[in-house]
C-alpha cells in the first residue's frame, strides 16, 4: 500500500510523522524537565520514596533554572527543609535559606526561611540573640502572618535568656498584642519585672489573669504577683493572694511553703 502511494504523498506522510514525533518528544522532554508545572510534584515523590539527596539535587536544578520565581523559590525551600530535616546538615539548610532571602526577596516563602534561620540558630548554635533578631525579621515581614505572635514571643524569650532584656521587652509587648500568645507574653515580662519594677511586675501578672490564664499559667501568674507584693514589702496582700490560689484549687508544694514562710515571718 505503501508503495502505491505517490512519491509525493509518501513524503508528506513522513514529514506529517516526523513532526508529530517532535512534537511527542519535546512534550516528554518538558513535562521531564526542572520547567515542568510537575517538577516539584516529582521530587518530592523521589524524596518520600527515600532518595533524599537525590531530591535536593533536583530542587537545586529547579532553583537555578529559568522557571518561574515562584517556582525557583518553593524549590529552594523543600530543598532547605530536607537538607535541615532528613539529612541533618542545619548550616546547609542555613545557606540554602539566605540564598532564598538574597535571590527572591519578594518570594512568600521568605518569612519562614527566617524563622526557620531562627530556630536553628536558637536550638542548633545555641545563639538567642541572633535566634532573637531572625525571629523578629520573620514577623516584620510579613506582621499578619498566623505565626508572627509565635515568633515575637520566641524572639522575646530568646533574648530574655540571653539577658537582652530591653529587647526582650520590646518583642514580648508585640506578643502580648496576639490572643493566643497573650498569657505566656505577660508572663514573661512579669518576670523580667520582678527584680527592676515589682509594681510593673503585678500588673504584669495581672495582665496574664485578664488575658484568660488558667491552669499552670494560673498558678504562676497568682505566685508572681505574691512575689511582686512582697518586694514591695506589702507582705499580707502577698498573703492573701495566695490564700486565693489554694482557694481556687491550685494548691501545691510551691505555694504551701511560700503561704507557710509569708505567715511566720508575719508573726514574728
């Protein structure tokens, strides 16, 4: 049948087939490729399929690729995480995340490359004050974010440890803003207050009681403002705060014997 047909038509079919097997291959060789919509679908199937390293690799390849920047910097983040996660290398993820921050500033991924800088530098290097200063970046890039009040409440804690207490201050106030980390924040800073201003420190604590404290945050909101009243030598206000926590059910061996010393020393 072949042979039937005109010379002419013969090579109109094979041009017809030659092109149609461009066409097939260039689709395979794309949708194959680190400018594939599928691309970051793919790796990670080959990272949860247990080639790890061979996952990063790919995600660099589509980092430094001519895909979008939207793609480049999703793939520089996975590629951070399992360098962080499952192959333990903290300081490669480090350098891959500022390597996000510096190429793609705009990338949405950028406020967790710094809070996730912030978290190995605060548990890995064992640095608060950096840990403290990345954890701030995060949340002043992007202050509506769900985790901002996390990260200003991680960042005042860090600094606090690291006995930056102004700064710590100054993040736990921002934290004290967000519902969910309003009980932990005035707590903090009620403990910062306590040796520097016993009077800020009580209404610090009662802050904590306002914002909703219950259950063990209850407890040290109740014994910090008996601390505070006692450094402001008002010894039976101390008392009575107390013998309002064992009233409320929170008795234990911590206010016991803080209850118990309050009334020797006040009948001696």
């Amino acid at each position: 049948m072949w042979m039937d047909l005109p010379k002419t038509e013969q090579q109109y079919l094979l041009r017809g087939i030659g092109l149609a097997l461009a066409a097939v291959m260039l689709c395979v060789a794309f949708w194959t490729s680190a400018l594939s919509p599928a691309a970051l679908d793919r790796t990670a199937a080959q990272a949860a399929g247990g080639d790890v390293a061979g996952a990063v690799d790919s995600y660099l390849d589509q980092a430094d690729s001519i895909a979008s920047a939207s793609t480049r910097g999703e793939a520089l983040w996975r590629a951070s995480v399992l360098t962080h996660v499952s192959l333990s290398e903290p300081q490669g993820a480090v350098q891959l995340l500022e390597q996000l921050i510096e190429r793609l500033p705009e990338h949405p991924r950028v406020v967790d490359a710094h809070a996730r800088i912030a978290m190995i530098q605060r548990h890995h290097d064992g640095d608060p004050i950096r840990a403290g200063v990345r954890w701030v970046a995060a949340a002043s890039v992007d202050p509506g974010h769900p985790e901002a009040g996390r990260w200003m409440l991680a960042a005042g804690l860090a600094f606090a440890d690291a006995g930056d207490q102004d700064n710590a201050l100054r993040a736990l106030r921002v934290a004290a803003t967000r519902s969910e980390q309003a009980v932990a924040a005035h707590l903090a800073q009620g403990r910062i207050h306590l040796q520097r201003d016993p009077a800020q420190a009580y209404s610090d604590y009662d802050a904590a009681f306002r914002a909703g404290a219950d259950g063990e945050a209850r407890r040290l909101a109740h014994l910090g403002m008996a601390t505070a009243l006692e450094y402001l030598d008002r010894r039976d206000a101390a008392l009575a705060e107390l013998d309002e926590a064992l009233e409320e059910g929170e008795s234990d061996a911590a206010i016991q014997r803080r209850r118990n010393r309050l009334r020797a020393r006040r009948s001696q």
